[in-house]
C-alpha cells in the first residue's frame, strides 16, 4: 500500500503541525561547531521549508498550534510565577511597560519613514520581540474587523506581510538576544554562576534551612488504603 505522504499532509494540517515540530525539534539540535540553532529556530527554518514547497495551515490548525505554545509558557512559569509576581511584580510591570511603549514608538516611526507595506511592521515588531503573542492579536485584530485595512489592499496579502516579517525580525531578533547575552558577560566582566550564587543568597535561597518561601503552602491529604 503506497501513501501521499504530500497530499496527507495537505489534507491534515493537525498532523501537519506535529511534524513540522518533529523536524523542527530534530533539526535544531544538530551541532554547527560549536553552534547548536536551539528547538525555537529549528522549527521557524522548518516551518519556512514547509511554506516554501506549498503548505499551509488553517485557522484551526493556527489556533491549536498557538495554544500549545500558550501552555508551554504557562506550565513553564507556572511553578515560580506568583512568588516572583508578589516579589518584584511593580519592576516587571513597569519594564513591561516601557518595552510595549518604546516598540511600538520606534515600530511606528520606521513604517512610516520606510513606508513599509501594511502589515509588515506590526509582524517585524512581534519578531524582534519574539513575541508571538503579538503576531497572533494583530491576526485576530485583521479578522475581528477591529483593524481597518485600505481598500485597495488585499486580505490575504496583509496576513501574508504579517507572517512575512515575523519570520524575517524573529530570526534576527532571537540570533541577537542569544548572542547578546553571551557577550554581555563577559563586557561586564562578570561569572554567572558567582552572580547567581549571590542572588540566591541575596533571597534566602542558599541552605535549604534558611529559604524564604514566597510561594502558597498547600495542605494535601493521602486517602488511607482499606
């Protein structure tokens, strides 16, 4: 019994999403040097490939592969995330704050000096951010209706600038943040593991016997066995 394997995968973008992160996964831990891309570019130069030789997701498929990635997030930060919120939640409040000002300042006056296509700059902010969270809300903005786009201006060709710039600003933006905070180290002449022992002392983390603990302390019961 021969299969499609192309024409299955067209007809499935589900299972098309678990095997582009297959790929992806494999992909991105092959070792270039002294250089390993990482599982996040990984699956991007796959999913490119994908694109390139003709497939394509549907909204279903995109919602589905954006919750997964919300819940990595969630489960990831989850353990730690009201501890350090209730700890320093005003400092990364406000440095959230100047981040989404100052991107999306500097977002507005380059689109406007380069007179980049519409839809391109917001993808090129989420890419240089990283965030793909700002892909998707720009998405949902263009099929909400919420943000107008000029008539003469095709549907299709603005979601397509979207995912365009991402791809161009992601690759760009995680390549330099990856590489910057190796080199700032060493600018700063500085030992991680030195600075992170400290901080860790710092916060009451150095014996187990003198920890603060910021997170909630829950009061579990074992059922007894008959």
């Amino acid at each position: 019994m021969n299969i499609d394997v192309v024409l299955l995968l067209e007809q499935n973008p589900i299972l098309l999403i678990f095997v582009v992160l297959a790929i992806g996964l494999a992909f991105g831990k092959i070792r270039f040097g002294s250089l390993v891309l990482g599982n996040s570019i990984g699956v991007l130069l796959t999913s490119l490939v994908m694109g390139h030789l003709g497939f394509s997701f549907n909204a279903e498929a995109l919602t589905i592969g954006f919750m997964l990635f919300i819940y990595c997030v969630g489960i990831e930060a989850g353990p730690n995330f009201f501890g350090i919120f209730f700890r320093d939640g005003k400092h990364y409040l406000i440095l959230s704050l100047v981040v989404l000002v100052t991107a999306i300042a500097i977002t507005h006056f380059f689109s406007q000096f380069f007179g980049l296509d519409y839809g391109l700059s917001a993808g090129m902010m989420a890419g240089a951010l990283t965030a793909t969270p700002v892909l998707v809300g720009a998405q949902d903005a263009l099929n909400s209706g919420l943000a107008e786009i000029p008539r003469n201006m095709d549907f299709a060709l603005v979601i397509e600038n979207l995912s365009v710039g991402y791809a161009m600003a992601y690759l760009v933006g995680l390549v330099s943040m990856i590489m910057f905070a190796k080199l700032l180290p060493k600018l700063q002449k500085q030992n991680l593991s030195d600075s992170a022992q400290q901080i860790a002392q710092e916060r009451g983390l150095g014996s187990s016997g003198q920890r603060k603990v910021y997170l909630p302390i829950i009061r579990a019961y074992r059922p007894a066995q008959s």
